[in-house]
C-alpha cells in the first residue's frame, strides 16, 4: 500500500498536502467540513506582526479558469494569532507552516523573531512578494540582492526552518532561488500569483487588481518547480493550479516534496481530502510503495 508519509525538515508528516497560505482562514474555518488535522501541515494566512486592515472591496473576482484575489494581506497579527488559535492546532497535533510579512526588513526580522519554536511549528514561511514600502514598493522578492540580504537577516533571529515563498515576477527564478539558498534558506515554496487585472468595459473601469491564481499558474509554477529542485538542494514546496491528484502528482514528479492546494478549495471545499486519498490511490494502482518514490522522477 503506497504511504504518504515524508520527512520535510526533520520532521515526520503523515502526508505531503498542505493548504496554501490564506485558503483556510485561521484553520477552524474548514472544521464543519473536515479537520485541519487531514493535512500534512497547515500553512496560516500570512501574518504580520500588527493586525492589517488589508484592501477595500472587491477582493476576490473569478475569472475563467481562474481567480483573482486582493485581499490585501488582512490578518489579525502575530500575537492574536497564537493566543487565539495556535492552541487549537496543538489540540488536534496538526503542525504547522507561519506565512508571515513585513513591509519593511525590520518588520520581516522582527516578525520572526516574536515566534518561538514549537513542537507544533514546522516551519516559518516568508512571503516575499510584498511590496517593499522603503524602496517604492518593489517587491522583496525581485532581486537576488534583496533576496539575499533579507533572509540572511531574517534567519539569523530563528532556530525554526526557514522557507522563501518566491514570486514568478522575476527574469530567473533559479538565480533568486539560489541567492535564497546562499543565504541560508531551508526549503522554498514555488510560487505566488501572478500580477492581473480585469477591466469593466460598461463601467470603463478597473475593478480589481490582484493575484492571479488557479490553472494558468500551474505550468509556469511546474517549470520553476522542476528547475529549481534540479539545481538548488533544499525541499521545494510545489503550489499553482493544483486542482486534483493529477496535478499533485506531476509536481511531485516534477521535484516538489510537498504540495500546497489554494484556489481548488473554493471550487470544491472537499479538493483536499479528495486528493489526498487520490495520490494513494495512484501509488497502490501503479506499484509504489511510498510518494517518495515518484519525486522528481519526471525526466527532461
């Protein structure tokens, strides 16, 4: 029977699905549905280190074989977020992923200095496509000198594992990928949305611009996946477009040791469970006896 389970950074999980960051609220959202505790880990809503009031509506637009979101990274902060909720995941021993921000370094540093470690803390996940306030709103993540600088600092104030969430607006994602590794980075999640808008031709107005997620990402996130676990020797996290075990399955083969599910979980709450249980389905019908076995099988 095809097992599930993997290490990813020293740890044991029971799978390698995870949600994206920001698609299950603060975890207790999905409970009347199913339990947090079905997933390898759980990745937070990005977090910052002072509640953020985000955007103004609207926020989320669907698109064709997509969605656009501008939430705005709205989130209730830090501390909150561990006096309110953290319990709540011990109490189901489901570890966890922290997404967190800064517009500033300082704020990026800071954040991850206030998180302790746990037993329940996987990992820290930094979300480096926000705009960076002190340099005209570039993003963190566009730069490998920025990209290096940033996780250098950030990782000298943590004892947890460090992840880069890379955004694809960049020229070469294995340099800014490479520039993360340089500087001490432990795994990176590929990749955020893509910058979009749509355009209101009755009212001859832009009603939203945001992120674009959902199927058109995912062989732009597949390319990145397989080029940079072939060239940067940390654990890739695999995220865009994964809307089923078919889609799973080819970033594993791709290289990525784990899997994260966003946009799919607003198309159908169950996609999660639903995959999980597919992927096994997958190993036991073509003879693998565990998900290791097919990553980064997939040649060219």
């Amino acid at each position: 029977m095809g097992n599930l389970s993997l290490k990813l950074f020293g740890r044991t999980l029971k799978n390698p699905v995870m949600n994206a960051s920001g698609t299950l609220g603060y975890g207790k959202e999905i409970e009347p549905l199913w339990g947090v505790e079905t997933l390898g880990a759980y990745v937070t809503k990005g977090l910052s280190l002072k509640p953020h009031h985000g955007n103004p509506t609207p926020r989320v637009w669907e698109e064709k074989q997509g969605m656009i979101n501008s939430i705005g990274l709205q989130n209730i902060g830090i501390e909150r977020f561990f006096k309110e909720y953290f319990p709540f995941f011990k109490q189901k021993k489901t570890p966890i992923i922290i997404n967190f921000f800064g517009f500033t370094e300082e704020e990026y540093i800071e954040c991850a200095r206030c998180i302790k470690p746990d037993r329940y803390i996987l990992a820290l996940e930094m979300n480096l496509s926000c705009p960076n306030v002190k340099r005209g709103g570039m993003s963190f993540g566009k730069e490998e000198n920025t990209v290096y600088d940033i996780v250098r600092h950030v990782k000298a104030v943590t004892k947890i594992p460090l992840i880069a969430k890379l955004t694809p607006e960049v020229k070469n994602i294995v340099e800014i990928a490479g520039s993360a590794y340089e500087a001490g980075i432990d795994g990176l999640t590929l990749l955020n949305t893509m910058p979009a808008a749509v355009v209101d031709i009755e009212g001859k107005s832009i009603p939203i611009k945001g992120g674009l997620s959902g199927p058109p990402l995912k062989p732009i996130a597949l390319k990145a996946v397989h080029e940079v676990s072939k060239a940067i020797p940390v654990p890739v996290i695999g995220v865009g477009g994964i809307m089923n075990h078919t889609d799973a399955i080819s970033f594993f083969m791709a290289g990525a040791r784990a899997i994260q599910i966003g946009t799919a979980t607003f198309v159908d709450p169950y996609t999660i469970p639903k995959t999980i249980k597919n992927i096994k389905k997958y190993l036991d019908r073509h003879g693998y006896s565990k998900i290791e076995d097919i990553i980064g099988i997939a040649n060219g």
